[in-house]
C-alpha cells in the first residue's frame, strides 16, 4: 500500500483591495530633474507584459497540443467559470481535484461492496498552488521561487506600485492582466503536480469499483450443479507487467479497468484466474465482453462477460456476470447492474500524468514561468531605481 500524503487545503487570502494594491502617490521631484525617467520603468513594464503575453500563449499552445483542443477547450472553460469572480485578485485563483488517500478509494474494498460514493473534494487555493508549482520544480531541477510574482498576496513591490499609480489607467490594467497570466500558468503547474501525486496513491493498488460475490444453481442436462462468480474490479492507471495500455487524453471512451475474476465450480475450491484486461474498448463496446474461455476442469470453462452501458465524468454504467459452460450446455449467474459513481474524468487525467508528453508540458511550464522572472526582476529593479532617485 502507497504511503498516504496529507493534502494541506489552504484558505484563500481575504483580499481588502483589488489584486494590486498601490501605494500612496510618491512625492517626487520634477520629472526633467529626475536621472530615471518615469517612461524608462513604464518600458520596463511594457517589455515584462510583452514576454508574459508570449509566454503564456506558448504554455496553452504546449496544453493543446499534447492533450487535444477539445480537452484543452472544456479544460480552459472549466478553469475561468471557477475563477471568474476572482477578477485580477491572484489571491482567489483556485483549482479543484479529488483526495484520494482514504483507503476506501484504494486497493480493493471488502468482499460484498461497491464503491457508493466519489472521493472527497478539495480546493487548491493560490498558497496551495505556489507550493505544489515549487515542488515540481525541485522535481526538474528548475531552480523557481515564486515569492516575487506575489501570485498568493494581494500587494505589490511599493516602488512598482508607485510607478503604477504614477503611471495610471492603461499601464495598470496591462500589468494586473500579465500578473493573471503567469499566476494561472502556476495554477496549471500545481493542478499537474497535484494530480501526480494523486497518481501515486493509486497506481499499484488500484481505484476500487466494486468487488462482489454471487452464487446460483443451475441444471445442466439433469443434472443441478452451484457456480459461483467473485469480482474484484479496480481502475488502474499503471498496470502489471505486460498488461495492455492505451491511455486517452482526459475520454472516457478507452479507459481501462483491471480486474481480478475468481470461480467456484461446485464443491471445488475458488479459482483465481489473475486476469487484467479492457473492459472498454478503444470505440467503446456495445455488445457484451467475455474474457476469456478458461478450462476450469475437465469439463467446465467459464468466463467474465461485461456489459458497458455507459459512462460520464461521475459515473460508469455496467454490467458483469459470468459464464459457465458445462458440456454442451452453459448458464450465467448475473454479479451486478448499476450505475456506479466514480470520477472517470478526473481518473483519465491521472492516467495522462504517468504519459512522459504530460511531464514534458509541466516542464516546458515550469520553464515558462521561470524565463517571466527575468523581466519580472528587471521591472522592479527599474522601479526602485527610480523611487530612490527621484522620490522624496
């Protein structure tokens, strides 16, 4: 069993202003008098504005194309309506995900149950975010302190908040908005890291759907035999060795289960068949799936046969029975019908993380926010050079 990592929720920062704070208007000395310009700092801004505009299109051009324009699409819509209060307070941007460390959403669940509930919510707030960016960029070996975008406080450096108010209008909304920009790259960052973690707790022991028993009797030719059926099915992101992969970008359509299948064949012991297959095929199957044919003795071979009946974000509609052929004849024992809630999307998106392409586009992020920091420092020391020489 994984070691369970705490998931720290941090709360929001109450904002009392606007994301950007200004200070009171700087007393200086005229302007023809001053060695630094005030059009020298308002370039500084202009060039930190120009570089994160370009940063940040390259960054969603990069999410795009690695996991398609209709994930990227409903992704981004998802992200802005959950945020879309937040105006240009960095302090508010948040990102949602699942806690997945409680044992009833990894490994296998007690014989007789199925899974009747989504996991836990949690909120990755600004503070949160930060943290969670830092760390994966530890994990690259991308030296990337985040303090001095202050993403997670709602004021700024006192001499480029000066030098904005100084400033006025247009130069104030054009900063507020690149600010927006490079926090929510770090939002994405942080979504990704979280999500590998998440990735961790359930990779080798698996996301329990159910695992069920049933018994029945049945008549074959006259002759009245019990089978017996015991499923234990679990999504798994990382499979066994040798298992067949073939992971979807954030679709439901190809998710893969694995499952453990156990028959009883009259007085005989259970057998374990150890069988780790698709349950979805990669165009989703209508008809039923028997995997496979398996001689249980000299005369009975049985099967698992699942029936898709549909899925969405929060859900997965199945059916599992098994199927004993014995002789020239067969029966079923039906284990389960339902409707049962799972969070496929956000299980999809687990399965991305262990993809080297989704390393790759948080690196190529990461690299992105580190590369901001360059004009970033430059603006401000810009701005102080001036609030020393011409402010009062």
């Amino acid at each position: 069993m994984n070691q369970r990592k705490s998931i720290r929720v941090f709360r929001v920062l109450p904002a009392a202003a606007l994301a950007l704070c200004l200070a009171p208007a700087v007393a200086g000395a005229e302007e023809s008098d001053c060695p630094i310009p005030i059009d020298d700092v308002k370039a500084a801004i202009e060039a930190f504005t120009s570089d994160t505009d370009k940063r940040y299109d390259k960054s969603h051009d990069s999410f795009k194309s690695t996991t398609g324009s209709s994930y990227h699409s409903e992704y981004n819509s998802d992200w802005n309506d959950l945020n879309k209060s937040a105006g240009y307070d960095t302090t508010k941007l948040i990102s949602t995900g699942y806690d997945l460390s409680s044992s009833k959403f990894s490994g296998a669940l007690d014989k007789g149950k199925m899974q009747s509930g989504l996991p836990p919510k949690v909120t990755i707030t600004m503070e949160n975010a930060v943290e969670f960016a830092e760390a994966a960029a530890d994990e690259s070996n991308t030296k990337l302190d985040l303090a001095q975008l202050r993403c997670d406080q709602n004021t700024e450096d006192a001499a480029l908040s000066a030098a904005l108010q100084q400033l006025g209008g247009d130069m104030v909304d054009k900063f507020q908005l690149a600010k927006k920009q490079a926090c929510k790259i770090v939002h994405f960052i942080a979504d990704m890291q979280h999500k590998k973690e998440q990735l961790d707790e359930i990779r080798t022991e698996g996301y329990p759907i159910f695992h069920l028993e049933k018994k029945d009797k049945k008549n074959f030719n006259g002759k009245e035999r019990t089978i017996q059926i015991r499923v234990d099915l679990r999504m798994y992101p990382e499979y066994p060795d040798g298992a067949n992969q073939d992971f979807l970008l954030g679709q439901i359509k190809g998710i893969n289960l694995a499952y453990n299948s156990y028959f009883k064949w009259s007085d005989n012991s259970w057998s374990k068949l150890n069988l780790y297959e698709y349950l979805i095929g990669e165009d989703g199957a209508d008809d039923e799936i028997c995997y496979p044919k398996i001689k249980l003795t000299s005369s009975v071979k049985v099967a698992t046969c699942f029936k898709y009946l549909g899925a969405g974000d929060d859900y997965i509609k199945l059916r599992v029975r098994g199927k004993f052929w014995y002789n020239s004849e067969s029966g079923t024992v039906k284990l389960v019908e339902a409707k049962i809630p799972a969070p496929f999307g956000y299980l999809a998106d687990l399965s991305d993380m262990k993809e080297g392409k989704m390393e790759d586009l948080q690196e190529l992020m990461i690299d992105q926010v580190a590369s901001m920091l360059g004009p970033y420092g430059d603006m401000i020391e810009k701005a102080q050079d001036w609030k020393e020489s011409c402010g009062s």
